[in-house]
C-alpha cells in the first residue's frame, strides 16, 4: 500500500492556472509561486460582491487522541466527496507549523486519497507565510529591546514585557532564556523566551483581519507590556506597525492549491487552537464563499476548541453564518474515552482499541453526545462522521449512529475518504447537503456585554461541563485590570489542552464535578480577544526522542520522502 507521500507524489496535477480559472478567478488576480500555487489578490472581493455566498460548513472533532481523528482527512474527503455529486465546493484550511511536521504529528495535507496537494509543498515553506510572520513578529521584539537601549522614552518596565521571540521549529531549550548578556552594547539583560510562530499574535491577527488596512490597526494595537506607570504600551507607540504591516503585504493574500481530485483549497494562516481561534483565515473564507455552492472549512483539535471559537470569536469578527458543522469521530477514540486504552504519540496503536468492545466504546460515546450537544447549543445542524478504520466493526457503527441519531444529530455517516477519496464520501457530502438545506439559527454562546467572568463561566459550564470556576489572585487582578481599561467587551478565546474536555489532559471521556481554574488571563488586543490560561498550555513544543526528522530526506532521485 502506499503511503501519502507516495499517493501525492504519484497524483498527476492540473496547472494552478487551470484551477483557478475553473473556480471562477481571473488571471490577473493571481500571483504564481511555481505551478501548483498562486496567491490570490484580495481585490477579488470587489469583483464578486453581488454574489450570494454559499453554504457555510465547519469541521470539528471529538475530543482527539494524540494521533488525531482524521479531521482534515475529512475536510477534504467531503468536499472532493461534494464534487463527486456536482456541487461547486472549496475547500479553507490552515497551513501547518513545521515544527509538529518534523516532531511527532506530521503533515497536515489530510491523507491517503484525500490530501492537499503537492503534499511537499503544503507541509514545508509553502509561499512563506509563517517566516513572514515570523520575522514581522521579531521585528516588534528587536524594537521594544532596542528602544529600551537607546533611552526608554516610553519608560517600558522590562519586568511587565511580555512579548517572546518565535520560531517556527519544536524546541523546548528556548521556552525560558535570558538576553541582554555580554555588556552594555547588547541590550539590557532579562527573562524572555521563544514560541511557535504560529503562536504569534500576528498569526492570530493575519487570520481574523479584513483587508490591509484593518490589519495595519490590529497590528498598531499590539501591547507588548507596560510603562513604569502600569500604562499598556503598543506596537503603535513604539512606532513598528508600518514595518510589520509591509512584511505582511503579501502573506494577507490566500494561497490556492488543489485537491487529488482536483478541488481547490484556499491554504491560509495557521492559529494554534490551544491559545489562540485555531482557524484559518476570515479572508479566504470570504472570497471561497463568493466562488462556490459549498465552502468547507476546519476548526483546530476538539470540537471544544475550535469549533467554539470559531463560533465566538472568528464568526463574529467575520458576520458569517455557518450553516452546518461536522463532527469527526474514530471508533478507537471513543473506546479511549470509555477507558479501554492509553493512547500515545509516536507509539503504536494499543491492541485492545482494534478489537470489538461495545460497553467500552457507549461509555466513551458520551464524549461525543457532548460535543453534538454543543455544537447543537449555537443554533447549527450538526452531522457525524464516522472515520472508519478496517478494524471498525458493523455493530460498533451501529452503536454510533444510534447514539448520534438520540443526542439530536442529523445522523452519522461512514466516511471511506482516506482509501476512496470522494466516492468515499458520498453518504457524507449528500447528508450536509441536506443538513445544509434546513434553518440554521446561529448564536453566539455569549453576548459581549456581559462581565469577563460571566463569558468564562459560561464557556466552562456549557462547553466543558464544569461546574464552576477558579480564579488565582493574579486572574483577579488581571480580570480588574482589563475591565477598568475597557478591554472587557472582547470575546474570550480559551487557552487549555484539546486533549480533554476539562483542563486536564488525563480526564478522559466527560469530566464531572470539577471546577475550571484559570491560573492567569492575558490580552490579544490586536487580534481582538481575551485568552484565559486554563491548566499549563505550552506555546513552544518539545522535539521527541526520536523526531519525525529523522525518516526525512531526498532519495536517488532526488525526490523527497520520510513525510506523513
């Protein structure tokens, strides 16, 4: 059998152009980066005002185990699966970190017959996305140090920055650092660190703007800190935004690629879902939704994550309405949940979740009556997809459909889109087709209004489960903080492990009787939100004992391979 690198290797691709100007773009909208992508110029959107948008679909998932459900397998199964039937989609995912792609997880392209493709080139630099966010982020971090040298005339208190470096490499030996060392000529010395690039704000902030101008106000509004007078300090004040805005020039444009199959895929931004909305960019759905009948898109790691921040906060910067979400389920997470196994990355599979085990997989099916009852509570049709491995067995599928069909899903629906690709995904497409055709009465979970610890409250009693929430005296302090400076009319974007529905990684299944603590709340002003720290949340990953790097080369002939 194949494996994805070889499956895309050996696709034959239609030239980008052609794409493209199937989808319904001008050649004078594009910018080429080699064949099989382009850059697509935002002026598009001008040019397609008067269409009506199409339907509006977001894949979610249950809560994961460390090796993923298949959620973007299925994202793009279903829409090559929508083609299949005749309908007009496009596809809008996130461009994935290089640092889980050479650490445990790998590529982000989806899988098997259903992948973004060139896989290569999607899971490495793409069009440079990430270094240009990258280097607009460090950019803001030489200035603050260097205007901190050079005098402090806006008296930054160095002990209130809180602005990292980024880089876009796994590397836990740069979570903690001191700089400045060496003498007066290098800086002054302090505490700081590293994060992901795609942790950046400015990540966060490329994916929730709306045009070039309202990224350059996001940006200018920055804090990276305080004066000596607790005053918040910007971007703008240090007189940065311009700069970074420029860097960014070219990255605020969507990436077109294709499906195996021919679809095309707007590749754009790329959030973590643990600190930060964990979705792709408001802007190619935008222009996608002018293009076609159907628009997919993918929320990062559990339905409890992405999914509800999607709704929150990127629907509502966006004016968007979704018409429909899917939520993808494995057989063997479920048994997980129901207590059966621990399941570890870069570790082979445990045998007990490849064989039959009702009791295990109803108890751990309550994990996923969670996560349809949430996505039920914003007002969405919701559908199951079913990712079916060859161990899957009749009776277990059953089980899950008729749970799915009693917590009030439009029902769940086997998905074969890794080995068939779109044929796979019949059932699937035609059930949110029909989904799609009923009334979705979308509502956000919270109003803006309310205090920042009613919007807490709210998140963690009505999508975690909990029954109430904590607060460190630093939270406290930080919650008056942000409430006296007006910042507490922002939208909440929860930051805790998408490995539970709780705070709790090891909590499994569906967490009772516990309370949420936030041991800390920090302010994404620029991008538009609050980011309560709920549990230790890492923003720089750590590499393995034996990373994904190491199967990485370029074979006799010159071709890449080790990816997956």
């Amino acid at each position: 059998m194949l494996n994805d690198l070889q499956i895309s290797q050996a696709a034959k691709l239609k030239p980008i152009v052609d794409i493209a100007k199937e989808a319904g773009l001008q050649e004078e909208e594009l910018d080429l980066y080699g064949k099989y992508k382009v850059k697509v110029h935002l002026n598009v959107l001008e040019r397609l005002k008067d269409n009506l948008n199409g339907k509006y679909i977001d894949v979610a998932a249950i809560t994961p185990t460390p090796l993923g459900e298949g959620k973007t397998v299925t994202t793009i199964g279903l829409s090559q699966g929508l083609s299949f039937i005749g309908k007009r989609v496009f596809t809008c995912i996130r461009q994935p970190s290089m640092g889980p792609t050479f650490g445990i997880k790998g590529g982000a392209a989806g899988g098997g017959y259903s992948q973004t493709v060139p896989m290569e080139d999607f899971n490495l630099h793409l069009t440079g996305d990430i270094h240009a966010v990258g280097v607009a982020h460090n950019l803001l971090s030489a200035a603050i140090d260097a205007h901190i040298l050079h005098g402090n005339t806006l008296k930054i208190n160095p002990l209130s920055i809180t602005w990292n470096r980024v880089v876009d490499v796994n590397d836990r030996a740069l979570r903690n650092i001191v700089i400045g060392l060496g003498g007066k000529a290098n800086g002054f010395p302090r505490e700081t660190g590293y994060d992901i690039t795609v942790a950046s704000e400015v990540m966060a902030i490329l994916a929730l703007t709306t045009d070039i101008f309202d990224l350059r106000k996001k940006l200018g509004r920055i804090v990276i800190g305080t004066d000596t007078d607790g005053k918040l300090v910007t971007a703008e004040d240090l007189k940065v935004a311009g700069a970074m805005t420029v860097l960014l020039k070219d990255a605020i444009m969507p990436t077109l690629m294709q499906s195996l199959e021919h679809t095309p895929v707007f590749v754009h931004t790329g959030p973590f879902g643990n600190i930060a909305h964990g979705n792709s960019s408001i802007l190619a759905d935008e222009i996608a939704l002018k293009l076609a009948d159907y628009v997919v898109t993918e929320s990062g790691f559990g339905a409890d994550c992405g999914m509800e921040k999607f709704f929150n906060v990127k629907c509502r910067y966006s004016g968007l309405k979704p018409n429909c979400v899917v939520i993808v389920a494995s057989i063997r997470a479920l048994k997980m949940h129901g207590g059966l196994a621990k399941v570890v990355a870069g570790k082979p599979l445990p045998e007990e979740l490849t064989k039959e085990n009702l009791p295990a997989l109803e108890k751990g099916c309550e994990n996923l009556t969670k996560h349809i009852e949430n996505g039920l509570s914003f007002g969405v049709p919701v559908v199951v997809a079913i990712n079916k491995f060859t161990h899957d067995t009749d009776k277990e599928i059953e089980l899950v459909k008729k749970v799915s069909n009693e917590a009030g899903a439009e029902g769940a629906f086997v998905s074969e889109v890794w080995a068939k690709g779109g044929k796979g995904g019949v059932e699937l497409a035609e059930a949110v087709v029909s989904a799609c055709e009923k009334n979705s009465n979308f509502n956000f979970l919270y109003t803006l209004d309310i205090p920042i610890k009613d919007k807490i409250e709210t998140i963690a009693t009505k999508i975690y489960g909990a029954s109430g929430v904590d607060y460190t005296p630093r939270a406290e302090r930080k919650i008056r903080r942000y409430t006296e400076a007006g910042y507490d009319k922002l939208p909440i974007c929860m930051a805790k492990t998408h490995l539970s529905l709780s705070h709790e990684p090891k909590w499994k299944g569906v967490p009772k009787n516990y309370r949420l603590p936030v041991r800390d709340i920090r302010a994404s002003i620029g991008a538009g939100f609050l980011y309560p720290l709920c549990g230790t949340v890492r923003v720089m990953p750590g590499l393995p004992s034996t990373p994904a790097f190491t199967k990485v080369d370029i074979d006799e002939t010159g071709k890449v391979v080790g990816l997956f």
